[in-house]
C-alpha cells in the first residue's frame, strides 16, 4: 500500500469546496490512491503533459465527476504526493478558488 503524503497548498485548495464534499473527497483519494494509483482507469489517468503543480497524474469523480485530484506516485518511497484538488465546472478548473489554465 502507498502512503498518501498531502502537499501544504492542498489545505487552501479545499477552502474553496464546500465543507459537505470533504469526506467525499478524503474517501475517493484513500480508496483510489492507496493501492494502484498508477493503474489507469476511465476516471484515473495520466496527464498527457504537467497541467498542475507538476502533477502526472489526474483522478475526477464526484456529482458530474466535477472534482479533479492531481498527483505524482514515487514508486521508491511507496509513496502518492497529492498536489492539487480543483472543482472542474463545465469545460473551466478551479483550484484554490481561481481558474487553471488547461
């Protein structure tokens, strides 16, 4: 199993979601990262080029799939970095609050 290690900023990306989602959240990142976070599914991929923070992979689900989860894998230290959780409304990402360029 991974560890599942939270970069700091991530802490402010939440802020911007509404309190009701976070278990939702913390459940889908637990369940899908934890153990094959570089298994690619329908919604679990790796990103064609760094989009966020760096990240090489994205995962999405919630209502309309619309909350997005980006993260880098370190197979060494059996570890998942999450470095981004953004709100996707229509074709716009928002992290923190503010809109990413996609």
């Amino acid at each position: 199993s991974f560890e599942l290690v939270y970069a700091p900023q991530v802490k402010q990306h939440l802020r911007a979601i509404e309190r009701k989602h976070y278990g939702l959240i913390r459940r889908e990142i637990e369940a899908q990262l934890q153990f094959e976070p570089e298994v690619e599914t329908r919604n679990r991929k790796p990103l064609k080029r760094a989009v966020v923070f760096e990240a090489e992979w994205e995962i999405r689900f919630g209502p309309n799939n619309r909350f997005r989860v980006f993260y880098e894998i370190d197979r060494r230290a059996g570890a998942v970095y999450i470095l981004a959780i953004g709100v996707k409304i229509q074709n716009r990402l928002y992290i923190g609050g503010e809109e990413v360029e996609l």
